[in-house]
C-alpha cells in the first residue's frame, strides 16, 4: 500500500516500513512548517483523473489521470483563518533542514 502514516511524532512509509524525514521550512507568515518530502500519487488537477483535456490526452499526466505530488505537509505553527490552505513547494527543494 502506498501511503505514509505519522505516529508518535515520526513519519513511516505504509509499503517498507522505513522512517520518512520530516523537512522543516520557516515561513515568512504561516512560522515553522512541517512536511515531508514523498512522491503520492494524486489525481491530476488539469485533467480532474480522466486523462483527457478536452478530447486530447493530458500533457501534464500523460493521459495516466494521476500526476505526483511531492511534498505532504505534516503541520503548520501558524495556519492561515480559512480551514484549508494549499502550498506548493519546487520538487527537490531541500531547505529548513531536517528533525
């Protein structure tokens, strides 16, 4: 099963078991966040996961109907008023440093 699971304050991958490192990223106006670096298959956003764009595969999934996403955050020190906040990260950013 892919997936990760955060237990006892670590993060562990649900398919071998190993221990995930939490990144750590100061931000400007949310203040430390957690998150890990870990490619999940989502669904593709352009497409909404039908692997089409109109009657054209999608280029940015490929017509699979799912696109990785790299980054899932774990915890936000200061989250914004609005219930749900969305932030991306460039794939392969390494900063903050790890815990």
């Amino acid at each position: 099963m892919k997936g990760i699971v955060q237990t006892m304050g670590k993060v562990y991958d649900l398919e071998t078991g190993e221990e995930v490192e939490v990144q750590t990223l100061e931000h400007e106006t949310y203040g430390e966040i957690k998150y890990v670096d870990y490619e999940m298959p989502v669904l593709c956003e352009d497409c909404d996961g039908t692997g089409l764009v109109g009657e054209e595969e999608c280029a940015t999934c490929g017509g699979t109907g799912y696109a990785t996403e790299s980054e899932i955050i774990l915890s936000v020190e200061n989250p914004p008023e609005e219930s749900m906040m969305r932030m991306s990260l460039p794939a392969g950013w390494k900063g903050g440093g790890g815990e």
